[in-house]
C-alpha cells in the first residue's frame, strides 16, 4: 500500500461540492486516510482577476503505481467537467491560467523521487505554493517533513 498527498482545489461554481465530489471519486482508486481543513486561497497565474481557490490537501492509501494515480486524478476531473484550457493558453504562450472547477494535484507520493514526461514528483511548484504546504502540514504524520521528501 502507497501513500499519496493530494492537493485539491476548485475555483468555479460551488467549490465545496466540487471537493466533496473529488474526494468521493478518489474513493475508487484507495482509501482517504485523512484530510486537512479547506483553505481559500488567492489564484496565482492568472493574467485577469477570478475567483479564489477552495483548497484542501487529502492523504490517500492506494495499490496504485504513480502514474496510475496521475491518471484516475485526471479521468476524476474530466468526469467533473474540467476542461485543460490553462494547459493550452501555456503551451500557446499566453502564459495564464484558466479557472476550473477541479483540480487534483499529486504533491507527494510515499518518499518517492520520480521525473517523466506525464508526473513529477515531488510536486515541482510545491515549494512555490506556501499554501499548499501549509494544508500538508496539517495532515503530515509529525515525525515527517517536507525535506524527507527532497
């Protein structure tokens, strides 16, 4: 068994549903083993004002390999309704973010170091986002830190 930090988050229409839902959906792919508060944060990214993110950072137990985990992450926000317009506004160099109604991040996975071109982890923004490190820390077993995981 594997475990997985999860960082969720969802800008558009009601965000605490959309978490909820997340969560219920992650139920099929491992046991949620605990879960931080749910934070409102700033976006970041954005060229234009939007809504404030509703986050939350989830610790899952899972049989599933990181890639695998990646994957159900993504099908979960599809089924949700995400649409990846911000990862198109990147790659054309508009260089923005787009709301969304979930997202589903992959922060950390067990001790694992792991680099391709679908999922790096560590989270390679992790350090950049001081919120998502804060929820994790609510949850972290306390004789973890973040640099057991660098």
């Amino acid at each position: 068994m594997h475990k997985a930090y999860l960082l969720l988050g969802s800008n558009m229409g009601n965000r605490e549903f959309m978490l909820d839902k997340a969560l219920e959906e992650l139920e099929q792919a491992g046991c949620i083993a605990a879960l931080s508060s749910r934070k409102e944060t700033e976006p970041w990214g954005f060229n234009k004002p939007v809504t404030w993110f509703l986050n939350q950072v989830a610790c899952m137990e899972t049989e599933l390999d990181p890639e695998e985990l990646m994957e159900q992450c993504l099908e979960i926000e599809r089924k949700l309704g995400r649409k990846r317009e911000s990862d198109k506004a990147l790659s054309a160099g508009r260089g923005s973010y787009c709301s969304r109604l979930i997202d589903i991040d992959i922060l950390l996975y067990d001790n694992l170091k792991h680099n391709t071109p679908k999922l790096i982890l560590p989270h390679p923004r992790l350090r950049e986002r001081p919120f998502a490190m804060e929820l994790l820390q609510e949850i972290l077993p306390k004789n973890l830190s973040l640099e057991d995981f660098y």
